[in-house]
C-alpha cells in the first residue's frame, strides 16, 4: 500500500494535540514557508496530514539544537515540497476514517449490549462526533448493524486465517470454519436473523443487500475453493455449482444453530458433528467416492421439468 493511502487526515486540534505545538505557532509555519497550507474542507475547517505532524517533530527538534527557522526550511525543503505535493482528497479520506471509527465502535457495542440495548446516542458518544455527522454516513440503526456484519465477519476470518492455511485436512478446516461462525452468533445472537431478512430485500440504492453479499462471499469462499479444489483433483463431473453447494452449507449450519438455540437437548458437539457430517459427504461425492451418477439421470427430466414450471401459490394468496 503507498504512503498516499496510508496518509492521517488531521484537524488542526488533532495536530495540535499530537505535536503538543500551539495553533498559533503552526499557522505562523504555515505562512513562513515552513508548512504547506491545508487542504480546505469548508470555510472555516481546514485538514492537515501525518506529514505536517513529521515536520513539525523535525522542526522541533532542530530549533532545539539552535538552528535557525530560515535554515530549518532550507535543509527541510524537499519534505515541506513533498507533504504539501499530495493528490488525496483528504476530506473524503476523513470521511471514511469517521465511518469505521463508527462501524468500529457500533460492533463493539453491539457485541456487548446487543442491538436492541445499543442506540445511536451510546454510538454517537463512543466515537465523539454529533448526531449530523452519525447521520451522514448511516440513516439509521439498522442498516449500521448490517454493515457492521462485516466487521463481524472480518474479525473471525483474521482469527482463523493461519489456522486455515496452516491446515491440511478440509474437514479440520470446516469445524474450524464452523467454530469462527459460532463465534460471530455468540458476539451478537441476534445478527444473523436481521441480516439473513435484509439479504432478502431490496433496498432503495441496493447498498445494504450488496453488504450482506459481501460477508457471506467471505463466509462461504473457503469452503466453494475445497470443494473446487476437490472436484479438480478427482476429474469428478457434478450438475452442481461449487457456489450453491457452499451456501447450502452454510445454510444447513445456520439452521443446525438455530435448532439447538431453542432449548438444550443439543450440544455444541452435536451442531459440530451435524455440520461435519454434511460436509464430509459432500466430499465423498465431489471425490467420486460416493457415486450418485445414477441418481442424477434418474432425476434429470424431473428437474428439468420442475424448473421450467412456475412455483405453485395456493390459490386463497392470489385472491
């Protein structure tokens, strides 16, 4: 990632607070020379960046071995010329720092008060901004929730990503797979059940479905790659998509959850053993050891004739 990406945007009580300079010494840089202006954000708002922040270290501590201002700018030339040689839009860059600072602190809260307890004001007061500024980057609760689904989801594929690749067994990584979902349901109960409804709903701009999209692409990608990849090593030809298979999966796992949610006949061990089982034999037939080929045309000319037939309504909906 270059440096431009990885650029600070800063107000001036940010740079302020960070060098521990007073403003009125940095806008007295700025007109020397010493600075490169701020890039304006509105009339009275303007945004530095973790460049100024450097030079101002710099400049600090060459007045403290006695070097004059006139030469701290000659010998700092070239860094002054290149913080101030910047193409980022820094405003849309704090922009989107303000919007995972909320997302951030929204899955927290989330996860500690659940999303009925969490309202937008404890959000509001955790990342210290004002409710316009909440309001422009989230209309509401609930489409925060969805989108924090994501930050959900990350925080559980960066927990087991060296276990995954570290593991060669897919039915090993599938429980480990399965461990991280169960790790999402217990940070929020309630998460999988609003955004499983919003998936099923298009929204006026589409943003919240295509969200919900995105964490489950990143759920169900590492087991659609086992099964690709076993598929590949066998020559095993199936009238499957590697795709639906692995949301089939998962939707088994989230039902099996679901169930065992309800009272406590069954065990964790039970939903782990359940959800093996289905993947393990998805393997067999994916690896050839388990030949279905027979199967399949005998029910080819049902399919077909079922998939080119509307579903039926009972007639009382339509009326």
């Amino acid at each position: 990632m270059s440096s431009s990406l990885m650029m600070q945007s800063l107000t001036i009580t940010d740079l302020e607070k960070a060098s521990g300079i007073p403003r009125s010494t940095i806008y007295y840089y700025v007109r020397e020379g010493l600075l490169p202006t701020a890039q304006k954000a509105a009339a009275s708002r303007a945004l530095y960046t973790d460049r100024h922040l450097a030079l101002l270290h710099d400049i600090s501590t060459l007045k403290e071995r006695g070097v004059s201002l006139q030469d701290i700018k000659k010998r700092l030339a070239a860094e002054i010329e290149a913080a101030g040689s910047t193409d980022v839009d820094l405003v849309a860059e704090q922009n989107e720092q303000t919007r995972q600072a909320i997302l951030a602190a929204a899955a927290r809260l989330f996860v500690r008060k659940g999303y009925k307890r969490t309202r937008v004001a404890d959000i509001i007061a955790e990342v210290g901004i004002t409710p316009p500024v909440f309001y422009g980057h989230f209309p509401s609760k609930q489409e925060l929730f969805v989108e924090a689904f994501e930050v959900f989801v990350g925080w559980m594929r960066k927990l087991l990503e060296a276990r995954l690749t570290a593991e060669p067994d897919p039915g090993a990584r599938e429980l480990a797979r399965v461990q991280g979902y169960l790790g999402v349901q217990t940070l929020s109960p309630d998460l999988m059940g609003l955004v499983r409804s919003e998936a099923l709903h298009e929204d006026e701009d589409g943003a919240l479905r295509k969200a919900v999209q995105r964490s489950y692409k990143g759920m169900t990608q590492d087991v659609q790659e086992d099964l690709a990849a076993t598929r590949r090593k066998h020559g095993t030809e199936l009238p499957v998509s590697d795709e639906l298979v692995a949301y089939a999966l998962l939707g088994g796992l989230e039902n099996v959850v679901m169930r065992a949610s309800w009272d406590d006949k069954y065990s964790r061990a039970d939903v782990l053993w359940t959800t093996l089982c289905g993947f393990l034999a998805m393997q067999a037939v994916y690896s050839g050891r388990l030949d279905l080929s027979a199967e399949f045309e005998r029910y080819a000319a049902a399919i077909a004739a079922i998939a080119a037939t509307p579903p039926p309504v009972p007639p009382d909906a339509l009326s």
